[in-house]
C-alpha cells in the first residue's frame, strides 16, 4: 500500500516536470526561430552591402578611366600657378583660366 501512495504523490511532481520540460522545448523553439530570422536579415544586409560595393567599384572604375582619359596642359612659361578660374563646362570639356607667377622664373 505504501508504494502504490508514494507513486500518487510524485504524480503531481512529474506533470510538473513534464509541462517545465514543454515549456523548454517551446523557448528553445522560439530561440530557433529568432536566430534563423537574425540569421536572415544579416545575410540581407551582406548582400545589400555587396551590391553597394559592387557599385561603387563600378563608379571609381569609371572614375579612373576618365582620368585616364584627361588630357594634361603644359605652359610655355615656367612659374608657379597662382589661380585657376573655371570659365565654363561643355560636353565634358571644361574651360579654365590660369594665373601663371612667372617672376622667379622657377
């Protein structure tokens, strides 16, 4: 009689464990699921961030081939350049107006 009393008074300790345990599984579920959205919207973000740099490295390539593309003026005097005045641009031209020190002769 003893044994068949004491397995009624753990019964209530073992629904006890068994709804803790349920509950358990269901945060870790939870958990689960919030890391796999957290991991989602990082991988969004690192594609994001991607096609940024692709883009910008797609602009300073550009970038570079039109200075390539720039032609350098010489003077005929040496001195040192005192002023540069934009005049005016046009179809990718740009008119400038340089102020030439020529004094020194350097």
């Amino acid at each position: 009689m003893l044994h068949y009393f004491t397995c009624i008074s753990a019964l209530p300790h073992v629904e006890k464990a068994i709804a803790s345990l349920d509950e358990a599984k269901l945060n870790y579920q939870k958990q689960q699921y919030e890391h796999s959205l957290k991991v989602s919207d990082y991988q969004t973000l690192m594609q994001k961030q991607q096609e940024q740099i692709n883009s910008l490295q797609t602009q300073l390539d550009k970038v570079d081939e039109e200075l390539e593309q720039l032609t350098s003026v010489y003077s005929p005097y040496r001195g040192k350049v005192r002023r540069v005045k934009i005049l005016g641009q046009n179809e990718g031209r740009i008119t400038a107006e340089v102020t030439l020190d020529i004094r020194d002769g350097r």
